[in-house]
C-alpha cells in the first residue's frame, strides 16, 4: 500500500459508523498505521486502540456549540493542525464537506492528498432536516443563502479526491462543479462478505414481515410507507413491519400510526446493536426502502439495501435513481411505480403473493458483487493512485 499513514478526520461522535470501520480494517490489513480524529465520545465507551490504530476525540464526552465542524472554527484547526503535526501523515481523508477546505488549506504546501468521503448528497440532506427548519433564521441561511451548497463548492475546489456511494453523485460534481470524474471513486458501503451464511434455510413466516431499519429523520421519510400500510390494512392483507432504528421522526410516526389505526402492523424496535440488527434481518421476508424522491434519495444509495442482499431479502423500493437502477439491473426486487402511498402499498401487494424465490437468488447473487471485499480492493486502488492536484485558490 502506498500511503502508509492515514489520518481520518469525522465531524460526529464516537462509536464511529460501520463504514469507517470497515476501512480502518483495510487499511490496517495493508500494515499502515491510522489515526481518527472525531468531535467527542460517548459515555463509557473506549477507543479500540492498538499498534496501528490510534483514536483522538476534540472534545470528552459531550458536543458543544464550540465544537461544531466547520472550517472557521478555530477550535478544528488547531486540533487538526497539531494531530498533523504528532501522526505526520502522508494520507488524510475527511469524512463530509465542512472540514474539507480547512484541511485542504492546512496542508496546502506539503505533499499530503487529501480526499473527502462524501457518503451522501449532503446540502439536500440539510435543506431537509427539522433542525434548519425550525426557524425563519435558519431556513435564511439554509435555503435563502444556500451555505451548504457554499461549503460544498468550497470543499470541491480544494480536495484532491473524493469518494461517493452511486455513480450519480460522481456525475452531479462533474457538472455541477467541472471536478474531473478520474478523481472520483464509488465506493458502495456493502457489509462483508458471506456475513450470514446458510440465509436461505429459513422459512416464510405465516405473517409476513417487511423491514425497515436506520435513522428516522426527514430527508428518508417514512410517511408514504405509513399510509401505504393504512390501505392494505383496509384491504385486509396480513402483515407486519418492523421499524429498528430512532431519530427525531419516530415520535412523529408513532403518533401517524395510532391516528391511522396500524399499531397492530407496526412494531418501533428501537436502538438496536449489529448483533440484534442480524438477528431481526434473518427473522423478515422483505426488505423495504420506501423513501420520496428527492435531491437526496436520488444521490445516494443507503447501505440497507446491501444488508438485505446479503440475507437474500427480497426487496420493495421506490423509483430513487441509483436504488432503482441496481434492484431492476440485479432483479432481486420491485421497483414502485412512483413515491406515492398507492404506489409503495401496491408494490407491497405485489410481492406478497409473488413467487419470490427468484428475488431471494437473485439478492444472495448480487451480494457477491456488492460486498466490502470487492469495494476495499475498489478503494486501495484509488487511492494508491492518487496525486495532489495543482489547485490555485
């Protein structure tokens, strides 16, 4: 491997998201030594640090005003400039926009690349949650003067690499920003691969289940699913759908669930750790992603659908661009015909009384191409070939 140290800069909280851990893993398999800074740990949780991994948080156990990631924010740079300074790397990635420039500035005269992991399309993302829409000053900033496409053009015009997760993303920076496509790579976040063996024992439960799993925010809106479940309960269709997973909507769909009267449907798991989350994946029939189509949903693609290749679920999602494209090209699934509730319910319908054992093939087939195995080798070449670009702000 090339690039034998690595600095990974993450704007959120430890314990940090599988796909970071899954590239420290690569990494270390290759004998480089890497570094993670993040703005703050949990309570109780300890870094798993070892000879080639090393862990920083900014702050200790809580995030503070003062600790926001952004690129003006003099409490990042120092913090950055003086992990730059003790691990000396020769490789840093920085996860998402808002740190990408001040990094990029910090090691503007050395030779260090430095590549942005951009997982989503993250101005879309922001535009939608509540958080920036709370308020008249906040959706100001947000959508009237558009800071987050700001700091993404930003970031663009001073990183030497990007990663994404859909080839649509790698199209959008091309145009939106004239990034050259060669510095761009797609890195789907698959699970490993043969992470369930022996899926395809089990058999159907006499009420099929559909699954749902993740962060409830707003920009992967359940609330056409919700009232897509509404019209086959009315049609008397036995089913049961279980919800893994919390954000600031559940609230909110609890109570759409009690006022259409499908409490009997639905089951909000909760917080769940990997091993419960296998555990409910093998007990389903079905997995669904029932998102509108959005600037967001139609410029990424959410790892889920990769967790139920690998169980070998067969799938129901709506017409998202990059989601839709691998369920029809895989045939492991049904494509809604729009993001409407009569669409998504009759989908639904359809896969119920489907013969899905084709489907649940096909899943299991596409989970040998979309796998962390094939995207580690993916990523290694990428940035093995990777040189810092002659960028003058």
């Amino acid at each position: 491997m090339r690039f034998q140290r690595i600095l990974y800069i993450f704007f959120s909280n430890y314990p940090y998201e599988p796909r970071i851990k899954k590239m420290f893993h690569t990494f270390k398999e290759k004998g480089a030594k890497a570094r993670l800074l993040v703005r703050c740990f949990n309570d109780n949780i300890e870094a798993e640090s070892d000879d080639n991994f090393e862990f920083k948080a900014l702050e200790s156990t809580s995030r503070t005003l003062l600790s926001t990631p952004l690129d003006m924010n003099p409490k990042w740079k120092n913090f950055i400039s003086q992990n730059i300074k003790d691990f000396n790397p020769d490789l840093i990635i920085v996860r998402e926009m808002f740190l990408s420039a001040l990094v990029a500035d910090l090691v503007k005269d050395t030779p260090i690349p430095v590549v942005m992991d951009m997982a989503e399309n993250y101005p879309a993302a922001m535009k939608s949650w509540k958080k920036y829409n709370s308020s008249a000053f906040k959706k100001f900033i947000i959508h009237k003067l558009n800071f987050p496409i700001r700091k993404e053009k930003k970031a663009v015009g001073k990183v030497d690499g990007i990663i994404v997760v859909c080839k649509e993303q790698i199209e959008r920076l091309a145009d939106e920003y004239q990034f050259d496509k060669e510095r761009i790579v797609c890195i789907y976040n698959s699970p490993l691969k043969d992470l369930h063996p022996n899926v395809c024992d089990k058999k159907p439960n006499e009420t099929p289940i559909f699954i749902h799993h993740g962060m409830m925010t707003s920009e992967k809106s359940l609330t056409s699913f919700l009232y897509a479940c509404k019209i086959l309960s009315d049609k008397g269709i036995n089913f049961e759908v279980i919800l893994p997973g919390f954000g600031d909507c559940e609230d909110e769909y609890k109570a759409l669930c009690n006022d259409l009267g499908i409490n009997h449907h639905i089951i909000f798991y909760g917080e769940y750790t990997g091993e419960e989350l296998g555990e409910l994946l093998y007990e389903a029939d079905y997995g669904i992603i029932p998102y509108e189509l959005n600037d967001f949903n139609n410029y990424t693609i959410h790892n889920k659908l990769f967790e139920y290749f690998a169980l070998g679920l067969p799938v129901v999602v709506t017409p998202m661009i990059p989601t839709a494209r691998i369920v029809e090209s895989t045939g492991s699934g049904i494509v809604a015909k729009s993001a409407s509730p009569n669409d998504i319910a009759a989908s639904m319908e359809s896969i119920l009384y489907a013969d899905t054992s084709k489907m649940a093939e096909a899943a299991l087939k596409a989970h040998s191409t979309y796998n962390w195995d094939v995207e580690a080798e993916r990523l290694l070449d990428f940035i093995n070939n990777l040189d810092k670009r002659d960028v003058r702000n």
